[in-house]
C-alpha cells in the first residue's frame, strides 16, 4: 500500500521548500478569462503577472498546467483546475486530481482555498486518496516509473491548520477495499477474505466470527451454501463486531462478497465474466467502514456481515430449479445462478435482523440493470423511505453520487414461484432488474427495521481516464458514505 506522508502548515506559499507547489485555478466567469483561487495562507503575488490564457490554464477540473518555479522556493509550479464548485468537493477532488498526476514527484505543497477545518480535511482525504497505486501483481518484467512515498503539506491558517487524524483513516478504509477488490480472484477466496478481516482486527477492539460450511449447514445459511456449492473454494460468513459499551445505536452492515462469479451453471458469457473479481466489493466496503469506526473511536456498534462465496459451475453446483431455504426460512427456487449476489445477502440481512439494529445497510455490485440506469458513477439507492434520504443526504455531502429508485409493488407478483415462496429472477424479462432484486432482499429485512440498500455495480470500478482522485481499477465507492453514516448515528 503507497500512502502519503501528510502534513499541514501555515507558512506563505512562498517560503514553502517542495518539489512542486501546487496552486488552484478558478474558471471565470461570464466570458472573464481563468484566475488563482487564492490560498488559504497569506497571499503571494508571484504568478500575478502570468498570461493563465496564453499557457491553457483554464481552471476546468482535473486539469493540470505545469510550469518553471516564479518566486517560490519549489522547484516548479502546477496549476490545478478547480472548477466553478467551492465546497469541500471540489477542493478533495482537486487535491487528488493533483497528486494522482504527479505520481513521482516526492514533495507535494498544495495551496489551494483552505481556510476551515472542513476543507484541510478534504484536502488531506483527497491528497491520500489520489496517491493510491495498486502493484501487488506487478512483476520482474514491469517497466517504467511507479510511484514512491511522498510528503504532502496542505497549506492553512494556523486557525484551520490542526488537521485530525480521520482523512487518514478514511483513505485506508478506501485504500483497503481498493486493494482487496484490484486483488486477482485466484489469491482471494472466501477463506482469504476472512483471513484479511482477522489481520485488520488485530490491536483494534473487533470481534470477528467465522462460519465455514459446517457452521453454515447446522445454523440455516442455504442461500450463501446453494451459491458457493459448485466451488472447490467454500463459502464463508465473516462477522465483524464493533460494540463500544456506551453505544446506543447499531448500524448492520451486510456485503455481497461473490469473490469471482462466472454465472454458475447459468454461465456468463466470456466477456462478462472479465471484471468479475470485482463482485466482492460489497463486503469489503462493510468491513473497510466497520474497521475505520473502530479506529476512529466511534460511539456506536457497528456489525458487518461478509457473505462470501465463489459462483463456479460444477457437478456440485447448484442448478437451476433447485430450491434453496434462506436464514429466515423462506425458500427460493433459483431459476437464474447467476442471480446469486440476492441469495447471499438475504442469508445475511435475515441474520442481521435477528439482532435488531436500528438500521441496516447492504452494500452490493448487484445487478447490470444499475448500470444501464444509472451509469457507471452513480449508485442505486432502495428502502426505507427515511433511511434512504439520510443516506442520500449523507453521500451528497462527501461528493459520492448516488439516485434513489423506487421499489414498486407490482413487481412482487414477478417473484412468485409455482413451487417455493419466490423466484430470484425472472428469466427473459429483464424489465426493471435493478429494483426487482430490491424487491427480493426487502423480504429479508426484519420487521420495522430501516433499510438501504445501495447497487454499486457500476461505480465499484472505474475503468476509463482517471479523473479527480479516481485512477483505473476499484474505487472503494461508498465506504466514506457508510463511515459519515456512522458518525451521524453516533450522534443522535
């Protein structure tokens, strides 16, 4: 894992001693040409007199004009576009912006409009999120430069300068779902997984239950067993508990953690099942957030179910028009294998019910339907209605894209099956396929419970030019999501 030295300091932009000072350009407006955004320390006029038209400075996000130093102590200056936008948003998404597009450069300054708290923090979170670089996999034969350690100082008044230690947590929780879903499905099985969740509860105050197949078979899991029957890799359910003893409050957090799924016997066809390694995202994110509440201190339980299993065909594999008893007792004839995300987490959502936590959340790349509605950087958003606009409201504050959808009722009679108590698909009608499957893990949530759930399908992955903080490869899309939803359940 490459993570940033971060830093804070109050000093003049021109007595900053780095590599690169890098220095926010705001578009203008009403035809007006581009200009500095100025830092949040004491001004410094030594760009005053640059032509930001003549070098194509524009101030239009994500991009990034390098030129000699003027005036400062750096050894050269990089403008970064901010865009129009002057929130915490834009100034996260432009300090990863900057450090993503200087991956080998060892001191970063950034001067940028800094001057609360709330925009150092959003500094730091996006300068370490931007410095995300994934090379397990890389081996003997790799060419070119990777990146190194680097030293960023975001500059602020003393006032805002006393940066706390949350952007750093926040960025390994991303970091840590970024590396487990980049991961190749070969090294991380079920087993694996739940290995990673021991190593990341040593020293913290986490609890963590594994159940294996045994354990599965004797307590009712069959939708996590029917899913991972055809692997030689069997399946697990990983329990992280986090239960400081003065909290009031408990967030469930259940994830889908298919760790390759290639459709079962309803095999995907070969294109499909490329990126497939990805389909664990949801149960890394779950645990990702449970570990940072704990390093975090917060006041409020948290308990992430990881529903983990390996959708392979088989000659033990599950069929369809096989007919699979779930945790809470309701039975499902599986007309579609590879409809198997909805099997595992309705074994986790009935178990986490049965604990009666004031909210659940289930966090899965669940269906292809998200992305055909909703794109690649926008996730689905189902439940309960004021849990929903809590989550809503809480993603739009940390800049995560996300657009409820509705659960209708008509579609409850699509899952009636002649032979169980429903279906998991419906099979040549794919019609509404996102808010179907919400349909179908709404019968798993207890009675009175708050839920949400969150499709991730489309934005767990980014796979085209980099952009703010994001380059290719897993995002850890929503675990700043699901951490601020902690802190606001702490707080009532």
């Amino acid at each position: 894992m490459v993570r940033p030295t971060l830093s804070t300091d109050s000093s003049a932009p021109a007595s900053i001693s780095a590599d690169v000072l890098v220095v926010g350009v705001r578009p203008g407006t009403d035809g007006a040409p581009a200009t500095i955004a100025p830092p949040a320390t004491t001004p410094f006029s030594a760009l005053d007199d640059i032509d930001l038209a003549a070098i194509g400075a524009t101030g239009a996000k994500d991009q990034l004009v390098r030129i000699p130093a003027v005036g400062v102590d750096a050894q050269g200056i990089a403008l970064i576009g901010l865009g129009a936008a002057t929130d915490a948003a834009a100034v996260r998404a432009a300090a990863g912006s900057a450090v993503r597009q200087l991956p080998l450069v060892s001191s970063i300054a950034l001067a940028l409009p800094t001057d609360t708290a709330e925009l150092v923090d959003a500094a730091l979170e996006g300068a370490a999120l931007g410095a995300y670089s994934f090379t397990r996999h890389k081996g003997t034969g790799t060419t070119g430069p990777t990146r190194g350690d680097q030293q960023v100082t975001v500059l602020a008044p003393s006032a805002a300068a006393d940066a706390t230690v949350r952007p750093a947590i926040v960025a390994d929780a991303a970091t840590l779902v970024r590396d487990l879903v980049n991961t190749a499905a070969g090294d991380l099985g079920p087993a694996d997984v739940a290995d990673v969740a021991r190593a990341q509860a040593d020293g913290l105050p986490l609890t963590v239950e594994v159940l294996d197949e045994s354990a599965l078979e004797e307590q009712g899991f069959g939708g996590i067993l029917g899913v991972g029957r055809g692997s030689e890799r069997p399946p697990r359910l990983v329990v992280v508990r986090y239960a400081p003893e003065s909290a009031t409050k408990h967030l469930a957090l259940v994830g889908k953690g298919i760790t390759f799924d290639s459709g079962g016997l309803s095999l995907k066809p070969a294109a499909s099942m490329l990126g497939m390694k990805t389909d664990m995202t949801g149960a890394a994110t779950v645990l990702a957030a449970t570990v940072a509440a704990a390093r975090l201190g917060l006041d409020v339980r948290v308990t992430a179910w990881l529903c983990l299993a390996e959708n392979m065909p088989s000659g033990s594999a599950t069929r369809p028009g096989d007919v699979l008893t779930l945790k809470n007792g309701k039975t499902v004839e599986v007309t579609n294998t590879d409809a198997e995300g909805r099997l595992v987490l309705g074994d986790g959502m009935a178990a986490a019910s049965l604990e009666h936590p004031d909210a659940i959340v289930d966090v899965a790349t669940l269906t292809g339907a998200q992305v055909v509605a909703l794109g690649d950087r926008t996730t689905g958003l189902m439940g309960s209605d004021d849990l929903v606009a809590q989550v809503r409201a809480v993603a739009g504050a940390v800049g995560e894209p996300i657009w409820p959808m509705p659960l209708p009722e008509e579609l409850d009679a699509r899952l009636a099956s002649d032979v169980a108590d429903m279906v998991n698909a419906t099979v040549g009608n794919p019609a509404g396929g996102m808010l179907l499957a919400g349909k179908f893990l709404e019968r798993f949530v207890g009675e009175g419970i708050p839920w949400a759930h969150l499709d991730i399908a489309g934005p767990s992955e980014h796979k085209g030019g980099g952009y703010g903080w994001l380059g290719k490869g897993a995002t850890g899309v929503m675990v700043r999501t699901l951490i601020s939803l902690a802190e606001e359940l702490q707080a009532k």
